[in-house]
C-alpha cells in the first residue's frame, strides 16, 4: 500500500497496542524505512493522539550516532503516520530465537552504549521507552537503536529498569569462550538484579563496563 505518495508500506514488523509498525520503501529516495501508524481506535482518542505526536517531536529532537532517526510525521486520512530510518542490520531478537551470540567484547560495547544513552536521557529529564530487544540492531560491526525517546516525564528507577532489562535479555546471548566471561556474566548478572534507583548508578556501571572493556582487548 503506497501512504503519501511517497512509502511503499511492504510488511507489517510488529504491533503495539496503539501502533503498527511497517516495513516501507521511500520512493524518491530509494531506501529502506520504518513507517510507524496510530492505529484506528487510537486516533480516535485525543490523549492518545497527543502523545504519539509529542514522542515523535521529542524522539526527532534526541539524536545520536547509533540512534535512528524520525524523517517526517503527517496525516492522511484522519490518522497520524511518522516515518524513521530503517536500522542497519537484523534486530537482537531474530538472533536471540536462533539461539546466536555475540562476542563479550560485542555485548560489553552494547552496555556501554547503552549506560551512555540513559546517561543522556537522565540529564535531560526524557522519559524512555521500556527496553525490547528488537529495538536494537547489529550488522556484524556496530549497533543501531530504534530511538527509546518518550514523551511525558521520565520516572525515578528508569535507568536502572532500562540497564537492568536489556542485561536480562543479552545474558543468553554471551559467548562462552575467553578469559573473561565470567567476569561480563557476573557484572551483568548483577545489572540485572540492581535495585539502586540513584542517578549515578549508570556512571559506575558505565566505569565498571569500560575497565571490563579494555581488559578484554588486552588479554
């Protein structure tokens, strides 16, 4: 189905309870993006509305090399449609069901980017989106994330949700192999178990991450 004279919507990539998220080809351009559309018994209610609108001005606003971009949000029909950049790579989740890992170095890297991110997020007060491993994407060298940017106000304990989750998640997917992957299965064991709602504790997990880091290139 072609939306705006401009996205050839090709396959659905998933549904939330108020979205559809779309596979779709930009015609001009020629590339791969993601089109993000209200479903029909959302747009009907003005709340709703409101905040699918205000997360894509604020997601359009928070940017960051490994974060996607929001390209344009408009109205057809009577229903709110925001277009976003297409990932590089597969999403963590079509791995994880394949039962593939990913090198300790890899996963150290992730968690990095990821203490930094919420980092950001905390100095300026933006709420995040839970975190979801098909949100973040790999092609074999570096990673991409959907953008976790939120309208509303961002809760105490958000980090610590957010960094305690996505440790959940990647734990499965640890090679095992190296000297030091007991040492990344401990740290992020106990991120995922954390309970410390301060705002430093993403800077020492992130200090913690980067010394694990570097003593993995240098064995």
């Amino acid at each position: 189905m072609l939306v705006g004279e401009q996205y050839m919507l090709t396959s659905i990539l998933r549904e939330t309870r108020d979205t559809i998220l779309y596979r779709a080809s930009q015609r001009d351009l020629r590339r791969e993006v993601i089109v993000e559309c209200l479903k029909h018994a959302a747009a009907e209610v003005p709340r709703k509305v409101q905040l699918f609108l205000d997360t894509a001005k604020v997601q359009a606003k928070f940017q960051g090399q490994h974060l996607s971009r929001v390209l344009e949000m408009m109205e057809i029909d009577g229903t709110w449609l925001v277009a976003k950049e297409q990932p590089a790579g597969e999403p963590l989740d079509m791995m994880l069901t394949d039962n593939r890992q990913l090198p300790m170095l890899e996963v150290c890297r992730l968690m990095i980017l990821l203490c930094k991110l919420c980092l950001r997020l905390d100095a300026q007060g933006i709420a995040c989106t839970k975190f979801h491993p098909e949100d973040v994407y790999y092609d074999g060298t570096d990673f991409t994330l959907s953008n976790p940017a939120h309208a509303g106000t961002r809760s105490i304990g958000s980090s610590r949700r957010y960094l305690a989750s996505a440790a959940r998640d990647l734990l499965p997917m640890i090679e095992e192999t190296g000297a030091k992957v007991g040492a990344v299965n401990s740290l992020l064991t106990r991120m995922s178990r954390c309970r410390d709602n301060t705002t430093y504790q993403p800077a020492l997990f992130l200090s913690e991450l980067s010394r694990l880091h570097t003593a993995i290139i240098s064995a």
